[in-house]
C-alpha cells in the first residue's frame, strides 16, 4: 500500500534555511510512467551557489574543531530520522525515476545503513604511531580534513550515492555542498529534509538544485571548493578532472562501465541465468554496475541463450509502485530515447534480437517510458552494443571458444567497473582474478552490487583510481599530517 503522495516545491537548503532561488524559477520533476509531475525543485542561479559555498566555507573550522565522535553522533541521529522516513522517500524515489517499490525501499535502507556505519567512524582511530629514529622523540600521523567538498550525484540511486559520498566526508569532518541531477532531486530533497533535522551547525551541509550547466559546472568551478566527489557520465567526469587539476584540488570520479560476465562450459547455467536477469534488467539496466555484456564459452551458449530468454519473457514491465511488477520504466524520455536508439543500432550493426526491445505502448504504458528486457545475440566485440554504455535494459550475448578468448573480450572496453564469472573451477577463477582489469570482481554473482564496508571503485575510464566506501573513503575525503614531536 502506497503513501498519499502530495506534489510541492522543494527549496534550497542553505546555511540551515530553506530558500527559493533567486531566479524565482522550478524545474519540474517528471514520473516516467506516466508524465505526472513529482514534485517542484528550484532552478538556481551563480548567486545562489555563492551563497552555499561561501556558507560551507565559513563554517569549515567549527565544523573540524567540533571532533570525530561527536560528528558521528549526528549521522547516528540523521539515520534513524530516514528510518522514519523510508517507506515516504521510498515512494518518491519509485515515483520520480521509476525504479520497483522494493528495490526503492532496499536502497533507502542501504542508505541508513551507511549512515550507520560512518556514525561508527567517529569512534574509530585517525592515525597512527610510526617510530622515529629518534629515541628521544614520538612521531605519528593525523588525519584533517580536506575543506569544502561539492558533491554531485546521478538520478539512478539518488538516496543510496549521495549518502555514501556524504556521509564518510562529513564524519572526516568536511562541509559539503550537494546538487543531485535533476531527476532525481524530489527524492534527495526528501533526504534533505532528513539531513536537515539531525542537527548539524549551520552551513555544514548544503543543498541546491538547478541544471548543470550552471550549478554543476560552478560547483566543479568555484574558488572556494576544496574537493569534489562526482558519479556521472565520463563526458563530465572528464571536465570534473582537468578544472579540479588545473586548481590543484582533490578528486574522486565513477563514470560507468561496460560490465561483462563470463559463463563457462562448467558453469551452473540456472544460476548464471538468473544473476544475468537480475544484474542485466535490475533498475532496468540503469547502474553502473549492470551486467551489459554476457560472453558465453560456445559448448553452453545455446542452452544459456535459451534458458536467459525464456527467463527474460517472464519480467513483468510496468509501473513500480504496482503489485508484481518486476521492471519499471526508463528513468526519462532522454534516456529511453538513449534506449531506443542502441536497439535500433543493434539491428543496423547485425546484432539480432533474441528476446525483447519493444516499445509497450496502449492503455497504462502510454503515457510512460517503456520498453521490454532486450537480448541481442550474433554480437561482435566491436559493435557498438558491445562497446558504449547503454545505461538500460538491454544485454549482448557474446560467444567465445574459451576462457582465454572469454577474457580478452572481456577486456576489450575501456571501461573497467565491475566483472563476473560463473564456474566451478578454481583454475579459471583463479586466472579471471588476476586478468581481467576491473575493480569489482565477482565470482559466481551477478556484476551488479558491493556491500557498505568494502571498497568500490573502476579501473581505465570508469573512474579517477579512487574509492568510494568502507574504510577506503577516509583516503579521498583526508589528508596525512605527519607529526614529529621532541620535548626541548
């Protein structure tokens, strides 16, 4: 059973204020299944951003002064107010980019409980003690934060990534200043609310909305910036990285992939099957991680094929706040419109539809962005379906005569997120391992997913060479003090 869901306007969150945008302009937030609005988001300008920058800027000494513990005493308290909360922002989030109700509560969860775990952080050690050669001396590290950090987030877990962006950089006690994409932004509105009510000092964590070319590229920009931390497409993870260089601040990037998995001829082909299904069609293919390319050792493709397309025929599509549905829509008209086109150019290439790529259309699909779970088989590793990320509910099947082959296909992107492998032999597990060049290995899974306390993060273009969660955050959002003492 659903909330009574109410469509407002969501202002900026700066220096603890709600305010509207100094343009006195919105963005409409659009459901993708059926075209109803959301909800309202401010549509900022240069001014406004000054003003949450210069707010994060000014605070950023209380904020460090303030101590480790005691900052994670306020995660404690912001997760369990989005506790409160799920089941409102969970909805939203189902609403706004189309994602199922139970995916979009499963993401909401994980974002508290990442909140949990940097709260944790505030009682865990900040450096260490190195011997000197010295003996009359004590030497150590310390770890201080970086300063203001921009924090700029994609619509596809608008709850779950700007959680685990913010909440380790906060812990390490830095002020953030987050713009989410503008489809998603009703829903991380919704996490501001949270945010707002946990009791940080003023300025500590700021939230505007607007377009990117003007709130994100100033952001990415700004003088006053310290660091940014950025998930998105690697067109502008690639303008992220060379105005952040030319300023000598720190950043972090995650800009996709094109995530194979490799089935064996000694594989259990069920299990295969089924972590295929749901880390190629899963958010309708629309993660970073989503398995995209499946090369198949030639001895097991046809029985794979065709067990992965009568499973594929069983995915009910439609709206996911609905009982039983299994996929929801495209995420916006732009991205089924980017879906669309890559199975038209599919066919042109000569890949061939094994299952799927349909538009639906007729009575509740009408006015949404729809489209079935699609399976092209007859695809070369050139193709541009082999080759350019997608970000949707369609997946290449790729016939290999080996493991060798199996993994120089796979290779054979330049991405380098996240790969799997189904096996039963601790040979070829052992030699996937060390080959293929990724920064998620996955062995008997699906390609899609990583747990809170491990690091994640891509190889080649898929990322800056940082990690993101666990304890590897604590690398990107500080910096090494060493401290050499001798009494005098």
């Amino acid at each position: 059973m659903t909330t009574t869901f109410a469509t407002k306007t969501y202002k900026n969150f700066i220096n603890n204020e709600w305010i509207d945008a100094s343009s006195d302009k919105t963005i409409t937030s659009i459901s993708p299944a059926d075209r109803e609005p959301v909800g309202y988001v401010q549509s900022s300008t240069e001014d406004d951003l000054n003003k949450a920058v210069e707010a994060a800027h000014n605070v950023k000494k209380e904020w460090r002064r303030l101590g480790q513990s005691a900052r994670g005493q306020i995660l404690f308290k912001a997760a369990n107010i989005l506790e409160e909360n799920l089941n409102e922002i969970a909805e939203t989030m189902t609403r706004e980019m189309g994602k199922t109700l139970p995916e979009a509560k499963g993401e909401t969860a994980r974002g508290i409980a990442i909140l949990r775990y940097y709260a944790g952080e505030g009682m865990r050690k900040e450096g260490d003690v190195i011997p000197s050669s010295d003996k009359d001396a004590l030497m150590l590290t310390k770890r201080t934060p970086l300063g203001v950090v921009g924090v700029i987030t994609p619509w596809n877990f608008p709850v779950a990534i700007p959680i685990w962006k913010m909440a380790p950089a906060l812990v390490y006690g830095n002020t953030i200043v987050w713009k989410p994409a503008t489809e998603g932004a009703v829903t991380a509105a919704k996490v501001m609310e949270c945010l707002a009510k946990a009791g940080f000092p003023a300025g500590v964590v700021n939230f505007i909305t607007g377009s990117g070319s003007v709130i994100g590229q100033g952001l990415i920009d700004h003088p006053l910036l310290n660091a940014i931390t950025f998930t998105g497409s690697e067109n502008v993870g690639q303008g992220v990285a060379k105005s952040a260089s030319a300023r000598g601040i720190k950043y972090q990037l995650e800009m996709g992939g094109k995530n194979p998995v490799i089935v064996t001829k000694d594989a259990n082909i069920d299990q295969a099957v089924e972590a295929v299904i749901s880390g190629g069609f899963r958010s309708s293919g629309q993660k970073c991680t989503a398995s995209s390319r499946v090369v198949v050792e030639s001895a097991v493709y046809e029985e794979f094929k065709q067990k992965l397309v009568e499973e594929a025929g069983k995915i009910t599509v439609g709206n996911g706040l609905e009982e039983g549905i299994w996929m929801g829509p495209c995420a916006s008209e732009s991205q089924f419109n980017t879906v669309t086109e890559y199975i038209e150019k599919g066919k042109q290439e000569g890949a061939k539809l094994a299952h799927g790529g349909e538009v639906l259309t007729g009575g509740v699909y009408d006015k949404g962005f729809f489209v079935t779970p699609a399976i092209f088989e007859d695809v070369t590793a050139d193709m541009a379906i082999a080759q350019e990320e997608i970000f949707g509910p369609v997946i290449a099947l790729i016939k290999a005569a080996d493991l060798e082959e199996a993994i120089d296909v796979a290779n054979n992107t330049k991405y380098g997120l996240s790969a799997s492998i189904f096996t039963s032999n601790i040979n070829s597990i052992l030699e996937f391992i060390d080959e293929i060049e990724v920064g998620l290995v996955r062995i008997n899974a699906e390609s899609a997913g990583v747990e809170l306390q491990a690091p994640f993060g891509g190889m080649k273009a898929s990322s800056s060479g940082s990690r993101e969660q666990g304890e590897a955050a604590k690398e990107f959002f500080t910096a090494i003090k060493t401290v050499f003492i001798k009494g005098s």
